[in-house]
C-alpha cells in the first residue's frame, strides 16, 4: 500500500442512465459527505447512453466542479460496460462503485473507508441485509437469483451484494487485464482473490424514478454470472443426457418383457414411443441451448469488439 489512512485519493464511480428525476440528488448527497476530507477525490459519472437530459445536467455539474468528470458512452451498453469504464479510467488509490440510484447511500462512504483500513483488506463488498419498497415477490426473485448464480458458478459469490463495494489500486490494476467483453463485474472481482470482507447495511428504496433493472436484464446478468463462471451447465446438460438414456433402456427391458410375456396391449408401443421421444427431444433441446450459449460467449470473444464506446470525455485530462 503506497497511501496511508489521511492521504489517499478517491474515486468515485457511478454508472447512470436515465436518470434525470434523481442525479441532482445524487450530485448534492455524493460531495456533502467528499468535501471538507483530509483525502482527494473525484467523481466519474459515466453515462450510458441516456435519453433524457442526464448529460446535459452532469455537464452543468462538471463545470462548476473541477473533480467531477463525465464519461459519455455513443449508446447504451449496459451497467457493467459503464462500470468497466469507470474502472479503467479512474486514478484513485481506492474506488467506491455505486449506482445514481441512491439505494446505496453515499454517507456509508466513511465507514466502509474505515473497514478498508482497519481490515487491512483488498475489498470491502457491501452486503444487503434488507430492502426497503421492495414487494415480497421481488425480495424472493433475488434471494433466489443470486443463489442460484452462486450454486451455477464455480467461483464463490457473495450473497446478497452487488457492484456497491470499495476496491484498492491493486484490484483495480488486475481488473484493467481481463480482456472479455461480457464481463460481470462482481464476479471476476470474485474470482481474483485478493483479501475481502463484507460490510452490512439496509438499503432504503429508490429516492426518484424508477428501476433500469428489468426482469429480462436480470436474466441477462444471471446468464453471464452462470455461462462465464462455470461450466456446471455442461455437467448438467450431460446428467440429463445420461438420465434420458437410463430411462430409455429401462423402457426398452420394460417392451421386451412384455413382449416376451404376451403382455403388451392391442396397440402395442405408443406409450414408451411418445414418453421415449418426449425425453430425448426435451434433453436434446436442452444441451443444444446450453451448448448454444457457450457459443455466442466465444463469438462475442471471437469478434474482439469493444466492451464500449466514448463518444465524448469532459475533464479526464
């Protein structure tokens, strides 16, 4: 560590899209706990290709702050491409991932330093221990979501916890290495190693509008977690595999004694014939999807394209 407690330089990261009804908020909330600090800062708010008057307000407030700075992406690419990108631009010694959303509050910001510090650690993950405005069904779809993306992945997650974490220059430099376009974020911090330690809160509810975090986009980030992470897909795709065939060959024993018996029925077969191609189609269904997936990760590896794009910078010089 070539910092101390008093003299460090932070960054902050906040992904936005859409977000005109609350990043005034978020702006007003993320320097009342900055300023007045021993330590440097600065704030990279990095667009996502919003369509509202988002930008134009990070421009006002980036103007009138010189430690504010505004990355413009040339379309939406997604929350983990915009996390990425503040990753690789950010100068910190140590960096707070948070969302516009005031979910996470940025007054946590010192005591999750002071864990930091006092752990001696590499990164402090801040988990949820409880949801505020969020409906029964919804706290069950994400406990089990990230379960399930824990029990799929090879690499263990923490449960419960999200982008929202600290991380130091050594993370962030091992970050900057990894190369794949459809990166999850929370899972290859995971993966890395390096020393972590939770840090427990309440999140409250949304202080404006609304969730960018469909149900679908959802899905879509549980996929990335579960085909990057782990190839228990696979294993899985071949016990059904296996499974079906074992159910095959005991209908086939089943028909061949029953023939042999003089059991069979008037219209022998059509019962073993349509369970025995429900089984093999549905398996075969199956493996081809989870083989499918696989696929489309190494064509999108393949292709080497761009994990993002910047259409503009505004004080990262």
């Amino acid at each position: 560590m070539s910092f101390s407690r008093d003299k460090f330089k932070l960054s902050i990261i906040v992904p936005c899209y859409n977000e005109e009804a609350v990043i005034g908020m978020t702006y007003d909330r993320l320097l009342a706990v900055l300023e007045g600090n021993n330590y440097a800062y600065e704030v990279l708010f990095i667009d996502d290709g919003s369509k509202d008057k988002t930008v134009s307000i990070l421009a006002e407030k980036s103007d009138s702050n010189e430690n504010v700075k505004v990355l413009s992406f040339s379309r939406n690419f997604g929350h983990q491409p915009a996390v990425s990108a503040g990753l690789n631009e950010c100068e910190g010694d140590l960096a707070i991932i948070i969302d516009a959303d005031l979910q996470d509050p940025p007054e946590l910001f010192p005591d999750i330093i002071k864990t930091y510090f006092d752990s001696s650690c590499n990164v402090v993950y801040c988990v949820r221990q409880n949801r505020e405005g969020v409906g029964f069904f919804k706290k069950m779809g994400y406990h089990f979501f990230y379960r399930m993306v824990n029990y799929m992945s090879d690499v263990e997650l923490p449960l419960d916890s999200g982008d929202f974490r600290l991380l130091d220059r050594d993370v962030i430099d091992a970050y900057k290495k990894f190369d794949e376009k459809n990166k999850y974020v929370r899972g290859i911090i995971a993966w890395m190693g390096f020393t972590q330690v939770p840090f427990y809160y309440n999140r409250p509810g949304r202080a404006e509008g609304e969730t960018k975090y469909s149900i679908k986009k959802l899905i879509g980030l549980a996929s990335t977690g579960m085909f990057y992470f782990s190839k228990k897909p696979l294993k899985l795709a071949i016990t059904l595999g296996i499974t079906a065939l074992s159910i095959g060959l005991i209908l086939a024993v089943k028909v061949f004694y029953e023939k042999f018996s003089g059991n069979l029925d008037e219209v022998p077969g059509w019962a073993s014939t349509i369970l025995t191609m429900i089984l093999f189609g549905g398996v075969q269904l199956v493996t081809i999807g989870v083989l499918g997936e696989y696929l489309g990760n190494i064509f999108d590896e393949v292709r080497n394209r761009p994990e993002y794009i910047i259409r503009k910078k505004k004080k990262t010089d």
